[in-house]
C-alpha cells in the first residue's frame, strides 16, 4: 500500500491512490469499532505525542485511537518536557526515536516538523502547524464522503481566513477531486505557494482549487460549506483587526440559502458562534460538526496504523 514507515506532513505529498487508501481503511476500522470487533494493528507499540499548543480534539482522538489500535501513547508537551527548555528538535528527534513507533507532533513552526522528520527514523505525523492541519483535512474528506458517498465534482466553499485548514483542504479536495473555492478578503487569502501546488495537484483529478473574494459569488451551489476561526492559535495579538477584516466571511442562513438545499456544514472546531459560524447555523440540521470531530478518531487510526503497523490492513 507503500505508506508503511512514512511520514504524514501535507496531504501534497502523498499520491490520490494513498489517500483513496486512507480513507478505505478508516471506513474499516470506524466499521470494526461500532461492531466491537478486534484491531490492535499496533499491539505493543508506542507513540509519544508532542504539543506546543492547546489541544482538544487531537489529543482526545490520536491517544484513543492509538490505545484502541492495542499500542501505548505517551503525552508531552512543550512545557513539561525538554522540548520548550530549547532541546533542539533534531535531538528530540533522535532521543525520541530510539524510544518509540512513532510520533505526533502539534507545533507552531512548519519546519519543526520537517526538521523533527529529518532526524527521526520513525513516522512523523502532523497534528497541526501554522502553515497546515492535514489529519483534520483528511478526517474532513471522510465524513464529506460519508454524507455525500461521491467525492469527485462535488464543491467545497471555505469560508474565512486562509489558514492552515485553508490550505491543508486545498490538498485534500485536490486529490480526491473536488472543485474548491475558498472566500477570503484581501489580506487573509491562503498561501499562494500552497494555492498554486494545490492547483497543480488538482489537474491530476480534473478538479479547481480557486479563491473567490466575494462570499456570495463563492457559495453558489456548494455542496458542503467549511469555516474555521478568523484568529488561529499563536495569532492572538491580531485579534481585533482580524474581527474587522473578516466580520463579514461568516456562515449564516442568508450564505447557507444560497448553497444547495442540501448543503452540509463542517467546522474543524472549536467554534466562536456568532463569529465565523451563527448559533443557528452550528446547531442546525445541516451541521455535520459533531460526526466531523468523532471521525477524527476512525481516520486518524487509519493513518497510524497504515504508517506503524506490521501486518496488512
Ligand atoms: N480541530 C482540532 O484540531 O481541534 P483541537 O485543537 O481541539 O485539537
Ligand atoms: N486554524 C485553527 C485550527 C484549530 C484546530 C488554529 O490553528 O488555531
């Protein structure tokens, strides 16, 4: 299946079939847990799980699932270990890796990862950086497929800043197929760099990854609606001026009318209602949000035990 001992960074670098992969073994194993049947692909194993910013669903979902898949996960974070009394990540690297399977890492900087990568010569997963979430954008595909059972020429509207879910959907609508749009204000469109290799890996499956100022011109149609906060972690100090600069990119009933009647709603969570998403819309019947979080757990197991585990899925 030839993702077996590597690393899971951005969704750009695996192939269309390794995600086709993905998602076909977490609809197994999402399978084999409601049925309570036997999947301890990493009986024996152990994941130390690094975090330098807050965490709820992430941590909740890759230290269940790790324990659901028979292995031991080990939690660390930045404050109560070495890594924030500046250990260089290539000496956590290699420390880490002479100890443990595997490991997950939330950071701020991009690089980190790539450097902790570098170093380790175990799996790296990317539990979310500055630049990129892609074990949230990959979770968000699943459930997409799970409501709507074809991926390919549906339309995804991303509503907001174009952040690192911005961009890790980018990734993920590209290689399975789905036309995205993103609505974002001047000032707070995605990376261009990550825009224009989304779109090289959209020719592959004949989809559009595009940005669309106006919000109204970008939902027309759409099959699912995504927001995600306007002030990411690590963003904090820009607060107000971010409220001002995306007080209008919100998804509301007036955005959702436009959308088609049978549109679903997905925010990766958490969500500040009455900012990016209303009370209404968040709470309302066509919100998926909380199905969403769950299949963070079944896709995230997937992926670990399709990088950690000996035997064949
Ligand atoms: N969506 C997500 O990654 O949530 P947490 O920040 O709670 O992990
Ligand atoms: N864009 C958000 C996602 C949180 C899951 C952040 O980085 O804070």
């Amino acid at each position: 299946m030839g993702l077996k001992s590597k690393d899971l960074i951005s969704i750009h670098d695996l192939s269309v079939g390794e995600v086709a992969t993905i998602l076909d073994v977490a609809t197994k194993l999402k399978r084999k847990q409601k049925n309570g049947e036997p999947h301890e692909y990493l009986r024996g194993k152990t994941l130390a799980m690094i975090f330098s910013k807050a965490s709820t669903r992430t941590r909740v979902s890759f230290e269940t699932g790790f324990h659901q898949l028979g292995g031991h996960p080990i939690y660390l974070n930045s404050s109560t270990s070495q890594v924030g009394r500046g250990e260089p990540v290539r000496d956590t690297a290699r420390v880490l890796s002479r100890f443990v399977d595997g490991i997950m890492i939330r950071t701020f900087s991009h690089d980190s990862v790539l450097e902790l990568a570098k170093y380790a010569n175990v799996p790296v997963i990317n539990g979310l950086t500055d630049l990129l979430h892609p074990c949230q954008a990959l979770t968000d595909i699943f459930t997409i497929q799970e409501y709507k059972e074809i991926l390919k020429g549906r339309k995804l509207v991303y509503v907001g800043d174009g952040n690192n879910m911005a961009h890790s959907l980018m990734f993920a609508a590209a290689k399975v197929g789905m036309n995205m749009v993103c609505s974002s204000p001047k000032g707070y469109q995605p990376n261009p760099e990550i825009l224009q290799q989304a779109q090289e890996d959209a020719k592959q499956t004949d989809c559009t990854i595009t940005v669309e100022e106006d919000l109204f011109t970008a939902a027309k149609g759409a099959d699912v609606l995504y927001t995600d906060v306007w002030t990411s972690m690590g963003e904090e100090a820009e607060r107000d001026i971010r409220q001002k600069a995306l007080g209008a990119y919100q998804i509301n009933k007036e955005l959702l009318a436009i959308a088609r009647p049978d549109a679903i709603v997905l925010h990766c969570l958490p969500a500040h209602r009455g900012e990016e998403i209303t009370e209404e819309v968040l709470e309302g019947s066509q919100s998926v949000v909380f199905d969403q979080a769950e299949n963070r757990l079944h896709v995230q197991k997937a992926i670990m035990a399709l990088l950690m585990s000996d035997e064949t899925l």
